[in-house]
C-alpha cells in the first residue's frame, strides 16, 4: 500500500513537471531587464473623486479623476532597468501602472495591436499600463541604458506581474 502511494506521487510530479515545462516554453522571459521593488504597502479599500470641472469651450479644467477599490491593495514602487537591447518579456498586472521614465528612451507595444505600433517614450514622459487583461511588451530599443519608475497598484495578494505567451502580432 505504501508503494502504491509512492507510485502515485512520482507519478503526479511528473505529470506537473511536463506540465510546468510545457506552459513555460512559451512565455517570453524578461532579456537585459531588472525590476527592483523600492516601496511596497497594503491600502485598505478606499473611495477616492476629485473634480475640477468647468471647460465648456473657453479656458480650461475638467480634470476628473476617480479610484474606488473593494478590499485591500498592494501598492508598489518599482525601480526599472533596461541595458539596450533589453526587453520586459510580454506580461500583464492585475491592476494599472503609472510610470515615468527617467533616462533613455523606452518603447512600449501592446498585445492586442495587430500593427505593432511602437509608443515611444523619453526621460521626462510618463504613460499609463492599463492592466488587467491587458497584456504589452516594454524595449529598450536605444543605444544607452533605459530607466523608469512606477507606481503599480493591485488586488492584495496578487502577483504583480504575470508573463503570457508572445501574441504573434509583432516581428519580435
């Protein structure tokens, strides 16, 4: 009886070895790219609204801005690194990102883009990574080092980055 359990257990770590292998061939790893987390925290659910409003055609305003979470969130930090040539590898957040590079110029192609369009930022520009199922590819396709930090917020408990496979709508 003892034997058969063992068979069994031999069995099944096998069978997940196959699997794990199987799943990982085809994600597309980080290449010449380091991230290091500088802060993390976990924020109760909150509730947040500002306004501005006014604009109607003349001088200006309506900036609206608006962050309601149900249950707690993982804030973090991020310091990010690419040598050139480097890339992010395609991934996802369960949550958005606000980034900003700092130096060198990072390029940014989103999955769902049957184009490859290339969205090309220099130190000083910030953008938007919507999350969610939302899936992209960040490059450094420059000559010099690349940076940025960003602030990633996320359902507590969820891992803050997820590798998919390579969508097939860019030549790289």
């Amino acid at each position: 009886m003892q034997r058969k359990f063992m068979w069994i257990g031999l069995g099944t770590a096998a069978i997940s070895a196959v699997i794990w292998t199987g799943n990982a061939a085809y994600a597309t790893p980080a290449v010449g790219y380091v991230s290091n987390t500088i802060a993390m925290s976990t924020f109760p659910a909150f509730d947040v609204f500002n306004e501005s409003i006014p604009a109607a055609g003349s001088g200006g305003q309506i900036w609206l801005s608006w962050q309601k979470t149900i249950g707690n969130s993982d804030v973090y930090v991020q310091n990010n690194a690419w040598d050139p040539g480097g890339d992010t590898g395609w991934h996802s957040h369960p949550g958005h990102s606000l980034i900003i590079v700092t130096s060198g110029t990072v390029t940014d192609y989103e999955a769902d883009d049957t184009n490859c369009t290339p969205h090309v930022y220099t130190a000083g520009q910030a953008f938007v990574d919507e999350g969610g199922d939302h899936a992209h590819i960040i490059r450094n396709e420059g000559t010099v080092q690349a940076t940025t930090m960003a602030i990633q917020v996320i359902p507590s408990g969820a891992a803050r980055r997820i590798d998919v496979n390579n969508p097939g709508t860019c030549p790289f």
